[in-house]
C-alpha cells in the first residue's frame, strides 16, 4: 500500500511543493497528489499523514549526517599543506577574531594586492565556519558589484547564510533593510576584495545587523574603506621572509632542480625580485618550473627591464582606482622620490605641481600603493616597477614619449632626438651628469618641451635652457652644479613657477629679476661663493614663503624684504661678513605675529611660523638694542665663542632674542657660571638648548623656565655637577663626558623622555642608570616607540647584572602567550663599537631543540669589559614598530638576536649581550600615542633605529647625532713643541669619521677636517691642552650635505 500510495508514480515538477528551508522541523510537505486514484477520506488522511513522516524521517538523517559531517571534517583537511607560513598568519588572525568572546566583530585585512588577503581569508574562513549557524564567502566585490550590482551579492549572502534559494531582499526607498533572521544567529561573512565604502553600506552595514558571536572579515586594498566603516580591527597582511618565500618557489619547482648551485643561485634572484609577494612567486614559478637553465637566466634578464604582464596587472587595480591627481602624484613618487624623506620641501614641490599632498599622500598609503617608513616614502619594489611601466606605456623604447624621464640612458636618448622633434609628453626630467659629457644638444631639445614642469639638473655646467625655451608651465626648477654667471638670457616669464632651488652655482654674480616670477614661493640659494647682489625684486615677491640662503662670502647687502608679508621660513647660514642688518619690520610682515602670554599670564601660545637665522655672526658687529618692531627670531646660532677678545658676552645677547625663539646654541662658547644667571633665560618657546663645551658647574635658572624643552645638550661640560629638575617635555637628553656630573635631577616626570646619552666619565653610579631606565619604561614611548640610552661602561643596570653573554648571539626563551602579555624587548650590549651603526639580526627559534648550544649565564656581577672608549648601550624595540615585518609572530617560543659586527673582527669575544621582554603596563589613565607623536628633532634622530626591507634586521646607531657630521673645526691647542703636536694629532686621528688633520705649529691651531663628534675630541685633547674652539662650520666640498642648522 505503501508502494501504491503514490512512490511509483513520478511527481511532476509543477505537482511538487519544494523545501522552503533546510532547517529541521521548518515547512510540511504537501502530498495531495501523491497520488491519482479516489481514495475514501480516512485512507487519504491516513496515506497523508504517513508520506509526510517518512520524508520528514528521511530528511532528519541527511540534516544530521550533513551537520556532523561538516563539523567533524572542516574544509581545510588538506588544503593548507600548501600555504607557505599560513598557519602562524591565521593564529595571528585567530586572535584578533576572539571567537567565542561574544558581540559582533568585524576584522578587515588589508594591504597591497598579491599579498595573501584572499588566502589568509579563505583558510581561516574553511577552518573556523563550522563553527558558525550560517556562514558566506562572496568573493571579488570589486569586479561583480561593477558587473551586476550589489543586489545579487546581498540575495547570495541571505541564500547561503539562511540557507534558502530564491531569496528576495527588503527595500524601503531604494536602500536594503537588514534581515531579521540574522539577527537570530551567528554567522560567518567573508566579503572579499571590497574597494569602496558603498559596498560595505549595502552587504554589512553596521553590527547590529548580525546575531551575537558573529564575525565579518573584510579584504581591501583600500585602509579608508575600513576606516571609514569604523571596522573593530584592521589586520596588515605580512609578506613572506626570505625562507618563506624561498621554499613556496622550491614547491612551485622541480624537485630535482634544488640541489643544482645554478638554479640555487637563480632561485635567490627570483626570491629578490618578489619582495615576498606571493602572487610573483606563483606566476614566475608556476612559469619557471619546467624551464631550462638558459630560459631561466634569460627570464630573469628581461625581468630587470620588462616586468611581467600578470603580476603588473593585477597591482595596477589600486592604481587603476586613483583619480587623475592621485595617479600624477603617484607616478612622481614612484620615478623620483621613492626612499627621499617626506619633508616639508618635497611636500611643496607636490604643493607647486597642483597634486594636494595633504590628501593624496594618504590615499596612495591607505591604497597601499606607498609607505611611509622611517621618515621616507617607500613602495614594493613591484609596485614602483608598476609606475615605471605605466609611464613607459606603449613606447617603452622612446623616452621622449614618456612622461618623466629620470634614467641616465633614457636622458641621453632624448639629447640625441632631432631638434626640430616635439617632446611635448616630457613633463618632469631629472639628470645627474657631473661632466661635459655627449650633453651638447641639450638647449635645443630643451626648447621642445612645452609642457616640462619639473626639472631637477645636476652637473651640468652650461645652461640648460635655451633662449627660445617656452618655461610657462614649469612649476619647480632645482640646478646643482652650474657655472654660468647668469641663469639664462634675455627676457624670461615663469608665470606658474613656485620654487627654485639652486645650489653650487660658483660663477653665479646675480639672481634673476624677480619680478619676472611672480608667483615664487620657496627660493633656495646655497654655495654661491661669488653672488655679489640679490636682486632687489625679491622684497616685492608678495607670495614668497620660505627664503634660504647660505654660505655666501661675496655678499655685501641683503636687500629689503619689507613686503613679503606671506613669508614663514628665513634662513641665513655661514654669512661671514655681516655689513648691513637685514632691514624688516613686522608691522608689513603680517604672517610674523609678536608673541605674548595670555590672559592667564601662565602659558605662551606657540607660534605656527618658522622665522629662523641660523647663524648671526656678531664677532666683528656692534649690537645695537633692537626697536620694538623686530620680528620673532625663532632659531639662532652664535657662530664665534663668547670669549673678551671679542667683548662679546651672554646677557649682552640673550636680551636681544624674542620670546619665540625656538632653537639656541650655544656650544663652546666659554660660558661659566655668571653667564648661566636665571634672569636672562626668559625663553618660552625654547625646543632645542645646545650647551655644548663649556664651564658652567651648574645652570643657575629653573629648567622649568622652558615648558617647551625637548632637546638639551650638555656634552663635555667637564664642571657641571647637576642637572635640576628637567620640564616633562623633554624627549632627548644628552651629557656625554660630564666627569663631575653626580645628579640628573628628578625626571619620573618624563613621559616623552625617549633618549639618553650619557657616556664618557661621570660620578652618577650604578643606581642612577636604575632609575632612569625605570622611568623611560615607565613613559610614553612603551607601547609604540623606541627607547635608546647610552651610559658610561663603568654602568650596568642591575637588570642585567650576571645576565650578559659574551658573544655576538643571545637566544630569548618566550613564555605563553608572550605576544599578548609582553609589548617589547630590551637589549643591552657592552660593546666599544662606540660609533659605528649596530645590525640586530631576528630570528625565529620554533624548534625547543634547534640551538644545540646555548651559552650559560655568568655570575660575573663585573662583566663589562674594562678598556676604553666601551659603552652599556640599552636599546628597546616595541612590538608595534615591527607590525609591517615578518620579524615577530605569536607562535614563537624563541628569539635569537645577532650582532653583525663583521667589520670589527678584533671584538669577537669582546661584545656583551643580552635581552629580555618588558611587560605592558595596565593603566587605566594611559595615554594613547603613535610613534609620530614622538619628537625626532626634525628628522635628526629618525635613524636611531630603522627597520631594514628585508624585515629580520634593525639598523641601530646608538650614537647617532647627524647635528654635527662632516664639519671642518679649528682649534686653538696649547701644544709647546714637535713631540705635543704628534701626539695631539694622533689623539684625534682615533676618534672615527676624521678624514684631514692639520697643525700650525706658529699659531697652534689645529684643522680637523670630518668631524663626527666634536664633545669626544675635545675630551681627549683638553686632558693634557688648553683647548679652544677657534671656529666650526661645514666641511670644504660637504656644505650642500648638511644643511642649514648644523651648528646645532
């Protein structure tokens, strides 16, 4: 009967009522036509009641089966065998997911396309989906909402997150209204390759769409997509290391390929060119893999010059994105400036160039299209290959249809181009040539570029621009180098120019009419030994910004500048002879506004103006009282000591400088403690005190007094005793080769203190080097920052005491769950490689056996190595810092730090070492910072630490001081015959960076040609000398390199 019941007799599709949901106990069949034949009513009912069961029966075991089946054997069975370094990525990701802690999170994963954000999102999301009620991947966003809209993509979430076919989706006024139903459970949404916000709005738009426990994981290349959907936590994708990289292409290769030394050495090359990008392994791989040796080298030959079409285009989508400003600023970026610093300069150029870097520069970065490491803007080497194939375009052979020409050899071709041929596609051309060299057709070519607006030229010494050259469009003009006594002649209108920069111009007599640039607003002139007049059209230069001009002997008059009231920046460097004032009044100078207290009376309001003269030369000048209209000097250096032969003293000068004054030195000028009275140290604005080199025992004013203070220098004040208490803005203390120096004063008020140098001789003992290590990891440089300090040899802190290793290699056992309980490390190393930059190379320990020796801690409480010129270098490294880098991940349980000190062989076995992990702190009060909140002196300590590309190497210089590098210093040595000179000048050959000594036995002065680190040689000559600094400033050849504060 059963049989009969209608389970012979084939149902017809129209006949059939579907299953509306797979969920148990949802929907009853409808059997009425099960079957043809009358039937009485109780054998129907009965017939209807019993199909209905027996398929309800059957369907339960195939729901139960199906969700056992499905929890018990999740989707990455195997398939992550073949994911190089997977595994540690998703424990990385596991934990920003906190499953199981409640609520709703949405995690995106970002960064560059090729990297893994697709991979790392499809294994986590096989692994943990059954975990889930419902669950989706939707793949390409980008590409299927361009192609069929956003409201396939939201039926497809609801059909497969819900379970049902045919959904239809909720709208009220065009806009999708959340489904009720997902608000009843958990789910698992992966959204991939979503490129903008819109798209997140319609298929996720806010948490509380979604059921308790549930999970959004979104993958972009975009950061502002992100950001602006106010995701919980965004994951940056981690290229591959080195290893990583090198066995997916052994994978992707022959076996019997890895053991041959050729194809070893060109594998490398191949692991060199992807950066880590595991979509140029695979394709260059998957290529590779059944080629012969010659193919191989011819490959990797054409690759230097062709880049591969697959990999281009599929980094192009970020770019492809970009509106038509973004992409300019992009391809400059990428063809001139990639690892140049992102500095005030550069900005103005893009400024000049119409590209707004305020904002394009963050789009190209959240795009991760570029980076901003150390300072400097950077880019995969790939991804800069992609610019430079774009604007090769489709004549990668003729430059002279390229856009921007920057290659020596492509310069040259464009020389070598037909005078009377158009070049009207060169926009920007850049060209280093230091020599007359096949350049001769130069001004004829130039002639042809219409639209050229950028040009930086350097070496050539004619003049690059022709009298027919049509300059209209050109923006910004930089030449090095040139030796013409003018710049070009006849009449020339540079109605669009914005900046000029012109360096070791040593013919040059005069500068343009400015009147013929009337739009100029950054002028640079530095080197021009013979330049007898600026012309007097500058002071008429009304859009005028920054104005720099430096070492120019030849100079006479500084001409008016009254009426360049936009000016911000005056810079005037190594002006010898000072005949006549600058003649300024602040009244026509409305961007120099006089700074005052406030009503308070109790804080001074920092000025947004950069107003500085670096260098006042007052030894031959008689100082006159300024009138009340002189203008806020904010930065200042006195060039000559103070000393009576030139009747020059302290207080007759310090009066003289306003109350914005932001930068003082005054380094080696003979200053004792009369001079150090407190009533002249009126400085409120002062970020930057040089007291370098004198003979004050003791400041004799409240540091307290300067609430703006970050950077103090007292090195080689051989009398000073103690510091008093230091403001709690300071963030860079140095007092090297203080050797009566027995305090520091109170600094646990020191949040921002994040470098400390204290080398060389002192009475401060081994319990100061305690309390101030304590305090700076008590700061605000813990949880993002690095942390740098140098103490004398004798000193090591009681943390390491007996915990040194003498060797160049220390491993560091990590406890469980290091990564979320611990925020960086500590290393110490007593070393005398006292000026030479450190290489700490990571790496990963995995294996609790791979270090078959490992060297015992000693007992020693005296383990620093006892000869001179040693120091107890302390250099912390934040977890954070390291976040873009292979170099941590959480499933380590050791670390081993390296020392590269190939280059001093003689230390081997005289280099202590040693490590340990600093705990976060719990404080319920502390503040939030980025390490760009932490002052670096504008850029003068920003490679202290760097982290190197190749992601396991930190570049640490603990004595780095750029301030004073490459100077030329006379001295004045009190040597009495032959013997004393040799030895002086022996004394100071073996201090590092010196590159020319001289003695002038007559006048007994000394000529250090180089100078690294003027503190150290006078320590070394002042021990048997009276030595005086007779005059410092930039060495002969080098004065282009050091730029306009290097007294300070």
């Amino acid at each position: 009967m059963l049989r009969r019941g209608g389970f012979r007799t084939p149902l017809k599709p129209r006949e059939a009522t579907p299953f509306l949901t797979p969920s148990l106990g949802q929907g009853i069949v409808n059997t009425s036509s099960l079957t043809h034949q009358p039937q009485p009513a109780s054998l129907g009912l009965f017939f209807l009641l019993l199909a209905n069961t027996t398929l309800l029966y059957i369907w339960g075991i195939k729901e139960i089966v199906d969700t056992i089946s499905h929890r018990l054997c999740p989707l990455t069975s195997s398939a992550n065998e073949n994911y190089i370094g997977i595994e540690a990525r998703m424990k990385d990701l596991k934990s920003k997911l906190e499953i199981g802690s409640g609520g709703v999170r949405m995690i995106g994963i970002w960064g560059v396309g090729g990297g893994g954000k697709t991979t790392l999102a499809l294994s986590i999301y096989s692994e943990i989906s059954s975990q889930f009620d419902g669950f989706c991947f939707v793949e390409n966003i980008r590409e299927e909402s361009s192609r069929y809209g956003l409201e396939k993509l939201q039926k497809k979430i609801l059909s497969d997150v819900l379970k049902k076919t045919e959904m239809e989706v909720n709208k009220v006024g065009g806009k999708w209204l959340p489904d009720d139903r997902l608000r009843r459970i958990n789910v698992l949404i992966v959204l991939d390759d979503v490129d903008h916000h819109d798209q997140l709005k319609a298929l996720a738009g806010s948490h509380n769409w979604f059921g308790e426990g549930s999970r959004i994981i979104i993958t972009t290349r975009d950061e502002h997509v992100l950001t602006a959907h106010k995701v919980d936590v965004i994951h940056n994708i981690t290229l591959l290391s080195d290893d990583e990289a090198m066995n997916l292409f052994c994978k992707l290769a022959p076996q019997e390929y890895r053991s041959k030394e050729d194809y070893e050495l060109l594998s490398k090359e191949v692991i060199s060119y992807s950066g880590g990008l595991p979509l140029a392994l695979t394709v260059l791989g998957c290529f590779l893999c059944d080629k012969d040796i010659n193919t191989w080298r011819s490959v990797l030959a054409r690759l230097k010059k062709i880049p591969e079409t697959d990999i281009v285009e599929k980094l192009k989508i970020s770019y492809d994105g970009l509106k038509p400003v973004e992409k300019e600023l992009f391809l400059d970026i990428a063809c001139f400036f990639r690892r140049r610093y992102k500095d005030e300069r550069i900005m103005a150029m893009f400024d000049a160039c119409g590209f707004y870097p305020g904002i394009g520069i963050r789009v190209l970065t959240e795009k991760a299209l570029i980076t901003i490491s150390d300072g400097r803007f950077d880019m995969h080497d790939l991804v800069q290959e992609m610019g430079h194939y774009i604007v090769r375009g489709e004549h990668p052979n003729n430059p002279e249809k390229h856009t921007r020409v920057w290659k020596k050899e492509d310069v040259l071709k464009v020389f070598a181009t037909n005078a009377t041929e158009e070049l009207d596609m060169i926009q920007a051309i850049r060209f280093e040539c230091y020599s007359y060299g096949p350049v001769e057709l130069l001004p004829p070519v130039v002639a042809n570029m219409k639209n050229l607006r950028w040009v930086d030229w350097r070496g050539y010494y004619a003049s690059p621009f022709p009298t027919n050259f049509p300059p209209r469009e050109l923006c910004c003009l930089i030449l090095d180098c040139y030796s013409q006594k003018q710049l070009w002649k006849g009449y020339k209108l540079l109605p669009n120019l914005k900046i000029m920069e012109l360096y070791d111009l040593k013919k040059l007599i005069t500068t343009p009419d400015f009147d013929r640039l009337p739009n100029l607003e950054r002028f640079v002139l530095h080197g021009c030994r013979c330049l007898k007049e600026i012309h007097p059209s500058i002071g008429r230069l009304k859009g005028l910004v920054f104005l720099s001009i430096e070492f120019f002997p030849s100079l006479k008059i500084f001409p008016p500048i009254t009426q360049l009231k936009e000016l911000e920046t005056l810079s005037l460097s190594y002006w010898h002879k000072l005949v006549k004032l600058l003649e300024i009044q602040q009244q026509n100078m409305d961007n120099l506004p006089q700074l005052h207290p406030d009503s308070s009376g109790k804080e001074v309001k920092k000025s947004s103006t950069n107003f500085s003269v670096t260098c006042w030369t007052c030894g031959d000048t008689e100082v006159k009282k300024p009138g009340e209209d002189l203008i806020d000097v904010e930065e200042c250096c006195l060039e000559e000591p103070f000393s009576p032969h030139n009747n020059m003293k302290l207080h007759t000068v310090l009066w003289l400088f306003p109350r914005g004054l932001r930068k003082l030195d005054l380094w080696f000028c003979n200053l004792g403690d009369k001079e150090m009275g407190s009533a002249v140290w009126d400085l409120p604005n002062l970020e930057e005190l040089n007291l370098a080199g004198n003979y004050f025992s003791r400041l004799n004013f409240s540091l307290l007094r300067l609430p703006r203070l970050k950077w103090l220098n007292v090195s080689g004040c051989e009398n000073l005793v103690g510091l008093s208490e230091l403001p709690s803005s300071i963030a860079v203390l140095r007092a090297d080769w203080c050797t009566s120096l027995k305090s520091l004063g109170d600094i646990s008020n020191c949040k921002w203190l994040w470098k400390v140098s204290l080398r060389g001789d002192n009475e401060l003992g081994p319990l100061v080097s305690d309390i101030l290590l304590d305090s700076v990891l008590q700061g605000n440089a813990i949880e993002h920052h690095f942390i740098s300090v140098a103490l004398a040899h004798q000193i090591t802190p009681k943390r390491f005491v007996g915990r040194l290793f003498r060797r160049t290699t220390f491993t560091l056992d990590l406890p469980h769950d290091w990564y979320n309980n611990f925020c960086g490390f500590l290393i110490c190393i007593v070393t005398n490689i006292t000026h030479r930059p450190v290489n700490i190379i990571i790496r990963q320990e995995v294996d609790q056996d791979s270090q078959s020796e490992l060297w015992q801690e000693s007992n020693n409480e005296a383990l620093a190595p006892k000869y001179d010129e040693t120091a107890t270098f302390l250099g912390y490294v934040s977890f954070s810092s390291l976040r873009h880098t292979t170099s941590l991940n959480s499933s380590y349980n050791k670390i081993s730090f390296s020392l590269d000190i190939r280059y001093e062989k003689s230390l081997y076995g005289k280099t202590y070492i040693g490590a340990e992990l600093i705990p976060k702190e719990q404080k319920g009060d502390q503040v939030q910072t980025s390490c760009s909140e932490f002052w670096d002196g504008e850029g003068k300590y920003r490679d202290i630490f760097r982290i190197q590309n190749d992601s396991v190497k930190i570049l640490w210089q603990p004595d780095n001081d750029t301030s004073q590098s490459g100077m030329e210093v006379v001295f004045k040595v009190n040597v009495q015959n032959a013997k004393e000179k040799r030895e002086a000048m022996k004394a100071v050959s073996s201090v590092a960076g010196i590159r020319s000594i001289a003695m002038d036995m007559k006048h007994k002065k000394l000529t250090v040609i180089g100078v690294t680190n003027l503190v150290v040689i006078i320590s070394k000559l002042r021990k048997r000398w009276d030595t005086k600094v007779l005059s410092a400033g930039p060495a002969r050849g080098l004065w282009k390199l050091i730029g306009p504060t290097i007294l300070s």
